[in-house]
C-alpha cells in the first residue's frame, strides 16, 4: 500500500512538472506573407519571399516590381522570419546586409514597425510585401503564403 | 494685421515645405556607418608595414576606423553612393573618400556604375574596412595589405556589373576599367574581370583577373625597374558558411612582365566554428615575392582567434598570431631576425 502510494505521488509530480513545462514552452506564431489585394498572383514560395527580402530578386513571379517592407530589430517575428524563411541567424543577417551596403550593392527592406504598422503599409501600398503574425491577418490584405 | 496675416501664412508654408522635403528626403537618403576601435601589440620593436604600420612591442591603435556611408536614391534607376573613411595611421588620422559612384540600372540584371569604385578583387576586399561582416580583427594581411600587390582599395573608372539570380543560386561578373595613384604610383590601363557563383549564400566562389601598366616617378632603382611595366594578378577564392561552420580559402598569382623583385604568390586558409555567440577560428596564410631574386621575400603567420558577438551590432575579437621572418621582412620594415608573436583585441559596431 505504501508504496502504491509512493508510486502515485511520483506520478502526478511527473505529471505536474510535464504539464508545466508543455504549458511554459512560448507559443511561436505562424507567420504570414501578406500583399497588397490587387497584388496578380495567388500564391509564393519561400525561396521566392527569400529572394526577395535578400535583395537577389526585385520582382514578383508574375514581373510585378516588389516592395518589401521588414519588422523592427528586436521583434520575436522577424527574428522567426529570419530563421525560418532566410534560414539565417540574425547576426548572420547583420554579417550579409554589412558586406552589400558597405560595398555599395545593396540595401535591405525598409523596417517600418510591428505586425500592425505592416499590415497598414502592405493594405495601402500596392505591390508591397510584408509578413505579420498570422492571427493579425484580415481582409485588407491577401495572404501569399504561411510559414508554420 | 494684413501683414501679420501674411507673415504667418509664410511661415506656416515654409515649415510645411520644409517638413514635406525633410520626409522625400528622408526617404530617399540613407546613412550607415561602422566603426572599429582596434589594439595590437608584437614583441618586436621592428613596426609592421601596411595595415598594422606602427605596430611593435609598445602597442597601437593603428586600424582604428570609422566609416559612414551615403546613399541617395535620385530616381528609380538612378542611385549615388559614397563612403567617407578616416583611419589611424601611424601618428595621425588619415581621412578620405573611399569611394563615392553614380549607378545606372541599365536592365534589370545590368548596372553602370562610375566614379571611384572599390576595387572589386579579393573576396572581402569590397568591405574590407567594414570590421563586422568577418571573423578576423583585419582581413589576411598576406594577402590583402599592399606588399603583396594583389589588390587595391578602390580605383577610378567605370564598370560593368551583370548579375542573374535564381532560386537559390546568384551569378554576377563584374568588368572594370580604370586607374588608380597611389604614393608616387600610377596605374593606368587598369582592366579586368571577376566572377562570382553562390549558392543559397552558403557557398561563394570567386575568380578574378586584372592588368595594369604601372608609372612611378620616383628614382630609386626598384621605382624605375617597375616603370612601364604591366603589372597582371589572378585570384581564384571560396567562402563557404554552411551550418555552424565558416571557411575561406583564397589564392593569388601576381606578375609584372619581367621585373622578377615584384612576381609572387599568395594563399591562406581559415576555418572557424560558431558555438552560440563565439566563434573561434584559426587561419594560416603565406606569402613570397621576387623568389627568383637576390632579395627574395617570404612569410608565414598563424593566427588563432576568437569572435564574441556580444550585442546586437557590436562584436569583440580577440588574437593571437605566430608571424615567420627567417625568409624576409614580409610585413615589416625589416625583418626582425626571430618569429614574432602580435596579440590583438578590436572591438566592432555598426550603425
């Protein structure tokens, strides 16, 4: 019986501390790759927003001149967006754009804020291309792609 | 009051005008800058030549820079930019434009370019001064400072710069010409080519060629050997940053026509391994010039290092090097007769 009840305490400790660590694991947003809603094209690839937030590339698919637009230094998205899209550290990122601007190649997406000011810019600005924390989309934008 | 009326509305329009100016402006001008605040010392009284001039067994402060960086976007093909650069040298700060050139978007995968211009050979030479965007406290000095003869800081002249991306590929090519004077030094005629091929900016490789005709009007006997003469360099090179790993690995051939003293070659090697925020990394680089000379030059260095990416735009380095001078002076006035050992720290920053 003892140790029945031993037993049972080192479960539901083992519980407890299981459940409190799933529930203090930071929920990471989805992110979407939003347009403006006149924008000709239905979908984008990742390799293609990589492309184009790099500079390597200036133009939709579909030949549309692109404006990309970027999150402030700081926010947990872009740096999510920087790892999961650009598939780059941040100071990895830092290292790129120092070598295309000091060499005169370059420059990189204007920063204009958070998920709100982005979502403002890409629905008042056609051909721009932003991205924001998906549970901020609504109709003023279309949303190209979502990277989970 | 007529006038008081009159008055105001001036003023109001003014200040309106000027905000609407000072917001094109502001969206059409961009400033950035860096800054390297850089401390070497050998245990040698005999100073290094070239980017570490000045440095021995005292220590210096010699290589620390700062740099700002214009830009102005006059219309959608039309962009200007220029970098004012001042750097320690020796007893002074030495100030200067390192370069400042018109770019025209000729097509989408075409650029001209023209004004003075970073000379575009050597992997890192086109941001060289730029502390941040590599691993060492100053690129290889074997290969980058100018007793090698390989490259150059920047040149005047125009260029033809291609480039065609793909997915997850970027080739460029870029076709110089031009000169360059550097003290009591000309080179004219200066043409050349170099390609670039990257894939998913983990794997960089680069190959130049350039030629030049130099003119010295100085009178000492190696100044009036080098005259008239062509001088030709050859570089192939890799970078390569795949995971947690960063390599590069470049080589130079130089010649000029049959003045011996100034034929050489150059290589080095690093390899580094980022774990968090450091990355320690070791490079071996070597250098001889005038082989087949009565004075020829050789040297070699090792350097084991370390980066602290400590916040967000500013890192630390800290080194130590192992410099060879059985073989010649290389990067000293004179050779010191011992193997050298130069510490260093630099502390890096962008803005």
């Amino acid at each position: 019986m003892t140790n029945n009840i031993k037993r049972s305490r080192l479960v539901i400790v083992a519980s407890i501390l299981c459940a409190g660590f799933i529930f203090n694991q930071q929920v990471l947003a989805d992110i979407a790759i939003i347009a403006h809603p006149s924008i000709g094209i239905e979908s984008i690839t990742a390799k293609e927003v990589k492309s184009i937030f790099m500079a390597k590339k200036k133009k939709f698919p579909n030949g549309d001149t692109v404006i990309p637009v970027d999150q402030d230094a700081g926010k947990e998205i872009k740096s999510e967006f920087n790892k999961k899209v650009l598939g780059k550290k941040d100071s990895q990122l830092r290292s790129y754009w120092g070598r295309m601007i000091f060499a005169g190649k370059k420059k990189p997406p204007k920063a204009i804020g958070g998920d709100n000011e982005v979502k403002a810019y890409v629905a008042s600005n056609p051909g721009s291309l932003g991205y924001i924390d998906s549970s901020k989309v609504d109709d003023s934008v279309k949303v190209l792609l979502t990277v989970k | 009051m007529l006038k008081k009326i009159v008055f105001a509305t001036a003023i109001i329009t003014g200040l309106a005008l000027s905000q609407s100016a000072y917001a094109d402006w502001a969206d059409k001008v961009t400033i950035t800058g860096f800054a390297s605040s850089t401390y070497q010392k050998t245990d040698t009284g005999e100073p290094l030549y070239g980017e570490h001039a000045g440095v021995t067994k005292d220590g210096s402060w010699y290589g620390t820079r700062v740099g700002l960086n214009i830009n102005a976007q006059i219309n959608e093909k039309i962009i200007f930019a220029s970098q004012l650069f001042s750097s320690r040298e020796e007893d002074n700060y030495v100030s200067h434009l390192d370069w400042g050139f018109m770019a025209i978007q000729l097509t989408d995968e075409l650029t001209l370019r023209t004004g003075r211009i970073k000379y575009p050979v050597g992997i890192v030479n086109e941001y060289r001064s730029v502390g941040s965007t590599y691993l060492w406290i100053a690129p290889p000095q074997l290969f980058y400072n100018a007793e090698a003869s390989i490259t150059r800081e920047s040149y005047s002249g125009a260029s033809m710069y291609w480039e065609m991306p793909g997915d997850e590929w970027l080739l460029s090519a870029n076709l110089f010409y031009g000169d360059d004077a550097n003290e009591g030094m000309q080179t004219k005629k200066l043409s050349g080519l170099t390609v670039n091929g990257e894939w998913n900016d983990q794997i960089m490789v680069q190959a130049s060629w350039f030629t030049g005709k130099m003119h010295t009007s100085g009178t000492a006997p190696m100044e009036i050997a080098m005259n008239e003469r062509n001088h030709t360099v050859i570089t192939l090179g890799t970078r390569i940053n795949i995971a947690n790993f960063i390599a590069y690995l470049e080589w130079a051939d130089v010649d000029m026509d049959d003045f011996l003293m100034g034929k050489g070659e150059a290589l080095y090697a690093t390899l580094g391994y980022q774990i968090g925020d450091f990355t320690p990394h070791v490079t071996y680089q070597t250098f001889e010039k005038g082989l087949d000379t009565m004075s020829p030059n050789e040297q070699n260095m090792t350097t084991m290092g370390v980066r602290y990416d400590w916040m967000p735009n500013l890192d630390v380095k800290f080194e130590v090097s192992s410099i060879e001078t059985d073989k010649g002076a290389g990067l000293f006035e004179k050779a010191p007769g011992k193997t050298v050992t130069m510490y260093g720290v630099a502390f890096d920053v962008l803005f």
